[in-house]
C-alpha cells in the first residue's frame, strides 16, 4: 500500500474520506511487516487484534486527526494494555502491562492504531539495538551496521516502510540518534510536553522524554499537538504544543555552530560539513549564525548521568525481581546492566541526591551555553554508525559510557537542559550512510526548533521519500 510510504497527514486524510478503510492499512502495515522485518529485525511483537477490535467497535471508521494510523510502541517504557513490556531484557519477560500511558491513550483516542513493539537495548542503556533477548536490529541502509538506540527499532521500522511513524523515547539522544543514522526525522520535545505517566512518574530524574520517529516534521508536530499537554501528577507539567506548520520563526534567529566535540574526539569531516551546510542555507534565510566553541561541561555528562542512572536502574529491577521471583544476574542481564545496578543498589540515599544535584548544577551550566543563541545547530554523532558488535555490553558500564559519548556528544546535552532538539536527515556520508544534523533550542522553544527544520525540510524535497527495503535492498534512493 503506498499510502505506507508517504507521511501521516496524507494516510489519515485517506482514511477519514474513505477512500481507503482503516482495516485495509492496518492489515497492509502488518503484511509490510513480515516481509521486510525479516533482515532487519525491528519489531518484537505484532497483534493487530487489539487495534481491530477498537476499530470494530468504532464501527470500521475511525475519527480523528490520526484516524487509521498503525503505530508501533517501543519495547522499552511506554505501558500498553495488551502488549507485554519486556525492555529488552530477560529479566522483564512474561510481565503484564499495568494499562496504557496517557500519552498513548491519548493517540489512541485520536484514531492511532497501535499494533506491535519496536526493539530496544536493554533498559535502553546502548546507542545501539542489540539486546541478548531480541537480537541486534539492523540498519537498512547497511545490514552490517547499528541502527541506532534505543530506538533503534522505531528508527528502521519508519525508514524501511513499514510504517508512516513510531513510538520512541530519549534520555539521551535516543531518539535522535537513529534516526540520524537510519535516515529519518527524531524530535524530542521539552521535557514534560509529553506526558510520562501514570506508570513512570520521574524516571532518570526527568533525563527520559518520550515522543517519536516520523518522515516529516510536519506528522512529528502532528503527533506532539495530539499527545502533549497538562496531566495530573506529571512532575514537569508544561502545555502542550499547538503549531500552524509555518516555517517562519517570526525573527531573525542566532544560530550557534556546533562542530567540535567537548573532549577533542574528531568529528568526521562529512557530519562537519552537513552542519555547515545547513549553517550555510539558514545564513541564506537571514538568520545570524555564529561560531560556536567546545561545550566544555557536555564533556562531563557520562560520570553525572551514570551515577543518576544506576540508583533508579536498581530500582525498577529490584521491583521487577520481586514481580518475577527472578535474580538480577548474569543469566538475566547483559554485564554492563548488572554492573550499573550493583552501584545503583551500593549507593545510599545521599548518593542519589549527590548525583542528582550534580545533574542540576550542569544542566545550569549548559543553559549558560544556550543563553547566547537562539538555536544550536550540530551533527547529531560525530561520525556514522558502527559496525555490530562495536558497541557490546560485556564490560563495566563506565567503559562502555565512555564510548558512547566519544561517537554522540552532542544530544545528551539537551536531556540535561530539558530543551527541544530534532534531528534532520542531511546527505550521505562516503560510504552512503545518512548523516544528521540536529538543531536545540532552550526549554519551551519546540516551536521555533519545529520551524526551522520545516523550513529547511522544504529546501530538500528529496528528504521526504520511502526509506529502503529489507536488508538495504532499497526501493528508494536517499538524500
């Protein structure tokens, strides 16, 4: 069905003019599906039964601005009735879902069709989909490398066709990261536009936002307007986020060119010159873009957000030990994941407010950074995805953090602020993988940050396409 290759706008005015009927998209998704999935390994679970017999109920014709959208949910936080969450890990197998999360709920309601799990690293703590439960998630682009995490299988699911959006959450940079090495859009909004709960409640000290993957910035605003806003017990309220689609940020913007990573780790020439290229169009649209130096405390985030990470991992697995009567260990989680919930349960109660204190103290730091610019555009990783494997779990946690912020130092910064960042496809590097560049803007300036990038997207029509087939075979050619 080709309706499964364009955006949401135009698959939901599909179906709300009935000239194609929910039922026939849903069943078109779960086909595309099982025939691409195979090489790629992406989606962890399929049932269709749940979201046909919520069409049925509506009497086979949804209403709504996402009327008739197959939606796939991350198998990492997001509870949804009916769908078990494993979070990638053996230790979580067999749970059932509490309910559905408000932010779920409300795209259900709004006509969203959710039908199955993307795959994610365990307790999302890899910039690579590779858990021990599920398997590696591979990229279209190239079959041999990562695509991306933790959501990495939101990430290929979009850009192979298989659907038009999915769910996906960043704490950091996970949704933007594979997305910028799958080829596809990745926004994380300001933290607390998107509600979190009732389930999670203030999960990695507010570092966890959720929101998702799409083709277009116009269906990532689409899904934020239906999703965000208001709701009781959210520790971060903040209202939701109504856009026009207008890609005039109402001024002329101060735009911080971002090219050098904190600690000196090259940055590939080609993610350079991508930024740069992009520093170039917005210079064209009369916006002020200004040099930007090495964002010196980024360099410090590993440490900080290891030591908040480990207390509230030690939790949730201690809370799911207790659901399962299983042991946290090496038959149950990846070393890495063990070795960060063994400090999680030595640390006391002083540590975890140490950490998160310390968490807060940078998170004032980098605001100073951003104080000067409007927007900080930059390569959302310093270089192209690794092969698989690079990125293994089977070594202490602070070995494998190192790594990842040496390949991503740029977006964790934006889940420290709580800021806006989207990550916009931009070209090939020369091995023909996508690069990204990713552009953040202060907390509350989704809309500017959404602008900007529209307007960009519109200089490139070739950034809107169907993505490749299973295994890179391709059936479409990328920017």
């Amino acid at each position: 069905m080709e309706l499964l290759d364009g955006s949401i706008i135009e698959l939901t005015a599909a179906v709300r003019s009935g000239r194609v009927h929910a039922r026939e998209v849903v069943e078109a998704a779960v086909r595309r599906i099982e025939e691409r999935d195979a090489g790629l390994n992406a989606v962890v679970a399929v049932d269709s039964g749940p979201a046909l017999r919520r069409l049925a109920a509506a009497g086979g014709r949804p209403v709504g601005p996402l009327a008739g959208l197959p939606y796939l949910v991350k198998d990492l936080h997001a509870e949804v009735a009916g769908f078990p969450l494993t979070r990638g890990s053996r230790l979580a197998v067999g749970l059932a879902p509490a309910g559905t999360s408000t932010l779920l709920r409300r795209l259900e309601q709004a006509g969203a069709l959710i039908i199955g799990r993307t795959n994610s690293p365990e307790f999302g703590l890899n910039i690579t989909t590779e858990p021990v439960l599920h398997g590696p998630t591979r990229n279209p682009w190239r079959p041999d490398r990562s695509a991306g995490g933790s959501s990495g299988g939101a990430a290929v699911a979009v850009a192979a066709g298989m659907v038009p959006a999915a769910h996906a959450s960043d704490s950091g940079g996970s949704i933007r990261i594979p997305s910028a090495w799958c080829g596809v859009i990745g926004f994380k909004p300001t933290r607390g536009r998107n509600p979190a709960g009732p389930y999670r409640v203030d999960d990695w000290s507010g570092l966890s936002h959720e929101h998702a993957i799409t083709r277009t910035v116009a269906d990532s605003a689409l899904l934020l307007a239906v999703s965000s806003g208001l709701a009781a017990g959210e520790p971060y309220p903040v209202d939701g986020v109504q856009w026009t689609g207008s890609t005039d940020p109402g001024r002329a913007l101060r735009v911080g060119l971002l090219t050098e990573a904190p600690d000196g780790t090259p940055v590939h020439p080609a993610y350079r010159a991508a930024a740069e290229s992009v520093a170039a169009e917005l210079a064209a649209a009369g916006h002020r873009v200004v040099p930007v130096g090495p964002v010196e405390p980024a360099g410090r985030l590993g440490p900080v957000l290891g030591a908040v990470i480990a207390g509230h991992l030690a939790t949730a697995v201690d809370d799911i030990c207790a659901a399962t009567g299983r042991y946290a260990g090496p038959d149950t989680l990846e070393p890495a994941v063990l070795d960060l919930v063994e400090q999680g349960r030595r640390a006391d109660a002083r540590t975890q407010v140490r950490a998160t204190m310390a968490l807060r103290r940078l998170a004032g730091e980098l605001a100073a950074v951003l104080d000067g610019v409007d927007l900080l555009l930059s390569p959302t990783t310093a270089r192209a995805a690794p092969p698989l494997g690079q990125l293994h779990t089977d070594r202490p946690a602070g070995e494998l953090f190192r790594e990842i912020f040496a390949i991503s130092p740029f977006v964790g910064m934006f889940n420290v602020t709580g800021g806006p960042a989207i990550s916009l496809p931009w070209g090939r590097d020369d091995a023909g993988m996508p690069i990204g560049v990713q552009l953040g803007a202060r907390p509350g300036d989704d809309r500017t940050v959404l602008a900007v990038a529209a307007a960009l997207e519109a200089t490139r029509p070739d950034l809107v396409r169907p993505g490749p087939g299973p295994a890179g075979t391709g059936h479409g050619d990328p920017a």
